[in-house]
C-alpha cells in the first residue's frame, strides 16, 4: 500500500451537494483499440462533455518517455492531470505498473476536494500489475464520500482474490459512510455483484436494469466488463456511453450515472 494525503480546502460554508454525476472509463493509456492511433486530446473533450464531478480512469498513463519521442501531440504533464484540465482541481494517482518507458494506473478526477488517498497494489503476477485508488471526498454537506477506482486481472481466480481484498478495505470504511466504488472488474464471469453484496454494495445497472452493463468491445459491446458500485447512495439513469466518439476512444465504453447521496 502506498498512502498520500492532499490538502483540502475547506467546504463546510458551501451550499450542500445531494447529487454526484460519476463517469468510469478505461483510457487505454490514451490510444484507440490495436493501439493504432493517439486520442487523448479528443478524449478529454468527451471526458468534460460529460460534465462528471468524479471520474474513476483505469490505465492511465503517469509517464512514457518513447510514446512522448514519437507522439507530436504528447502532453508535457502525466495523462490524468491533462485529462483533468481546469474541470477538475483535484486529482489522484495510483501507479499500478513500472517498466522500462514509463507507468500507468488508475487516477480520480474530482471537482470536490479530496482529503486523502491511498493506493493498493493488488497484484498476484509479475506480469499483471493491479490497484485499488481508494479517496476520501470532501462533499459539501455530506460526511466522507469513499471513491475506490478499481482495475482487477484478466485470471478468474485472481480476480476473485482482489474482489476479497476489495472487501478487506470497504470493511475498514464506516458503515454509514456513501461509498462509490466503480472501474474495469474484467468480471465477464459476473462474480463481483455477490461477493460485494457482503459488504452492502449493489451495482446501478444491475439495479436499474436487471443485469451488469455490456462495455467491451466499445464498438460492439458484449461482455459486462465494467462497474459502478454504491453503498449508501441510490443511483437515477445509469447509461453506457457507447456511441461516437466514445466507441473510438478506448476499447471499453464508459459508463455513467448520476449518484443520489
């Protein structure tokens, strides 16, 4: 685990915050499906389309140095502080794989202040590496909102061990406290919803429409990759974002939901 704490300005005169817009999106480390081609410009513009006040990234690039030779349009800054712009004023990052180039991980985005962070490393391989971002938001009116982006393996029975530890740190969180929990489960077995359901949480598409979201392939979505996890919150017209320009700006839909707290 490696834990980091941000300075937070303080909320307690603001107006009080009811309702979370939240977006979850794998960026693909800013590349379209194959790898063939740089979108991260034209996935910021539909990242702030959205208007989301969190955004949960998996595979978000930290840094690059051969992908920032050869790219023209490269940004000067890691990836999830290009995506968060001017939108988002708070930003988190937990690096999940190192290699010779660079790294990447998952990253939240949120227009509230965010008052700690800490990263998991959830890893089973030397070849897989995996993370949970867990936050603390600073909500205006509202107790401790707990964001957890999550990226888990392509191995069923290592997923199965980072659903446990995902239980581990949402039953360390105060039972009373609003719990968002959302990201790229590679669950295409739909194992999480009753392992989670131990600790409270229920998945909006589940809720809402009777099964988890089809995200992946983008262009042609089948498998139910992706998620979007509440405990204490009720969730109104959850939506997979499957059309253009989504579909050819990463290999897995976004997914989106507006968070009742």
């Amino acid at each position: 685990m490696t834990t980091f704490a941000k300075a937070a300005a303080p909320t307690a005169l603001a107006p009080a915050v009811h309702t979370l817009h939240v977006l979850t999106v794998n960026t693909h480390k800013g590349f379209t499906a194959l790898n063939r081609r740089f979108i991260l410009p034209e996935l910021r513009e539909a990242v702030r389309s959205v208007s989301a006040d969190v955004v949960f990234l998996q595979e978000v690039l930290g840094a690059h140095e051969r992908h920032a030779r050869r790219v023209h349009n490269w940004p000067e800054v890691p990836h999830y502080e290009f995506l968060a712009d001017s939108m988002w004023p708070q930003f988190a990052y937990g690096r999940n794989a190192v290699y010779p180039d660079g790294e990447h991980g998952n990253a939240l985005l949120s227009k509230y202040p965010i008052r700690e962070y800490a990263n998991y490393d959830v890893s089973l391989n030397d070849t897989e590496k995996r993370g949970l971002l867990h936050a603390v938001l600073d909500v205006p009116g509202q107790q401790a909102v707990h964001a957890i982006c999550v990226h888990l393996g392509l191995l069923e029975g290592h997923r199965l061990r980072q659903l446990h530890l995902l239980c581990e740190l949402l039953e360390r969180i105060p039972a009373s406290a609003p719990v968002i929990v959302a990201g790229d489960f590679n669950d295409w077995r739909l194992r999480a919803d009753a392992e989670l359901a131990r600790q409270g949480m229920a998945e909006v598409f589940v809720g809402a429409y009777g099964a988890p979201a089809r995200s992946f392939p983008a262009r042609w979505p089948v498998l139910r990759l992706d998620r979007i996890y509440l405990r204490n919150a009720t969730a109104h017209a959850p939506c997979v974002l499957s059309k253009r320009p989504w579909s050819h700006l990463s290999d897995h839909a976004p997914l989106a939901v507006e968070v009742q707290l």
